[in-house]
C-alpha cells in the first residue's frame, strides 16, 4: 500500500459522516416503573427479545427471561429502598402481571405465594454468602 492511499483513506474517512451506535436487539418496551415521592421515575423493568430488564438510575442492571423473578427483583428493590428511608412506588402494567401470574399458576401457586417463595429463595441464597464464623454461625448472628 502507498503512503498516499492511506493518506486519501484517511481523509475519506475523516469527511465521512459519523454513524450511529447500533444496538442489538428490539428496543426496550417499558411494563414498570418505580415512582419516587416526588414523581420521578428511578428504575423500572422492561421486555427485550422476549427477556425481561430491570432499569436502575439509567442503567440495565439485570435480565431474566421470568417475569415472576422480575417483579420479585422490583419489588426487593422497593423494599431496600423503604428501609434507607426512600419511599417508592411500583407501578406494573397488566402485560408484565399477566405473564408473572401465568408463571406461578404453572407451579401450582398464586402470585403472591409464589412471590414469597421466590423472596425465600433470594434469602437463602444470601444467607449462604455470609461469612461464618469457626463454629458454623454466620457473622451478622455473631455481631448481633
């Protein structure tokens, strides 16, 4: 290659118009919103190519393809919220509902037992992270 068809190459793409960044996949449709006390919107969840988002501050935080799981997440998030004094509101639309409804149905149970079931499980989980002490207790139980 010659010096001077990098140089016109480069000028070529120096003139060019800058493209857009192209995302993968369908746009986010939105099917909740998490409403702080002043009306603003702080996060919420959406449906991606049949995947459900959750959307904290502007940033997708996590993905799932079980809508129950997500509005298990939402509603931890209200909850953690709720305790560092921060009051918010969870608004789901009917589609997102719906499709967590269908899921418990399937496992035999009403959303709300199987929203607790799926918080019981995220607390096991935890309780498996924590640190333990030498005779097997967990360190939270020991500061306690």
């Amino acid at each position: 290659m010659s010096r001077h068809s990098k140089i016109r190459r480069d000028a070529r793409r120096k003139q060019a118009p800058d493209r857009p960044i192209r995302r993968l996949g369908d746009t986010l449709q939105p099917h909740a919103q998490l409403i702080d006390a002043d009306g603003n919107v702080v996060g919420g969840a959406g449906l991606r190519d049949r995947e459900w988002v959750m959307v904290l501050g502007g940033k997708a935080l996590s993905g799932t393809e079980s809508a129950a799981m997500m509005l298990a997440m939402l509603r931890h998030a209200v909850a953690v919220q709720a305790d560092a004094g921060r009051k918010l509101e969870l608004h789901v639309s009917a589609a997102l509902d719906a499709a967590a409804a269908h899921e418990a149905m399937a496992a035999g149970k009403s959303l709300p037992q199987y929203l607790e079931m799926l918080e019981a499980e995220r607390q096991e989980r935890r309780a498996g992270d924590m640190p333990t002490t030498p005779d097997g207790l967990s360190s939270s139980a020991v500061s306690h």
